[in-house]
C-alpha cells in the first residue's frame, strides 16, 4: 500500500456517503412525481412540483458524477482527472446551451 492509499479510501468513503443520501432523495422524489402523476395531488402545488423535478434532472447528473468519482478514486489520478474534464463538460453544456451549438457549429458539414 502506498502513502496514498489512506486518501484514496477517505475520499471513497466520502463519496460514498454521498452517493447514497443523493440515492435516497432521488428515489423519494421518483416516486413522488410518478405518484402525482397518476393521482394528481400535486395540483396545486406547482412550485414544489417545479421544485421536485429540477431535483429529478439535475440530481440524476449529481447522482451520477458522485459514483461516477468514487470509481475514479481508485483509479489512476489520469482517469479521475478525464472524468472531471467530462463532468465539466456536461455541466457547461447543461448551463450554457449557447456553448454547446458554437461547438456543434465548428464542426464542418
């Protein structure tokens, strides 16, 4: 075992830990809106109902980075770093569209 390898498992369990709080909150909010969708309880509730689906988009990406880095901590610091790079891009893309369709544009046809 290498002097790094006590950070390596911090920081697994770290993520972990997050991952599965992450988990429990995405699972009690699918069922929430898969239940409202079927019994419409939500009807006047549109904020929270707003609320509880951004919660569904953007923590499914959050869900997804967590597992995502707690694979790459045991891993090479060169794939935890190209992952890092892909989440980054993902999030840019999500949060400035704009990026996204200049990039698609540089592409020839």
């Amino acid at each position: 075992m290498g002097k790094n390898s006590g950070w390596k498992q911090a920081m697994e369990k770290v993520f972990d830990i997050i991952g599965e709080i992450l988990a429990v909150i995405l699972v009690l909010v699918f069922a929430i809106l898969l239940l409202d969708a079927k019994l419409d309880f939500l009807a006047n509730a549109e904020t929270f109902k707003y609320v509880l689906e951004g919660i569904r988009g953007y923590g499914t990406l959050l869900l997804v980075a967590v597992v995502g880095l707690e694979a790459m901590v045991k891993r090479n610091i060169i794939f935890f770093l190209l992952f890092l790079v892909v989440i980054a891009v993902c999030v840019i893309m999500m949060f400035f569209p704009e990026v996204s369709d200049y990039l698609i544009g540089l592409i020839p046809s």
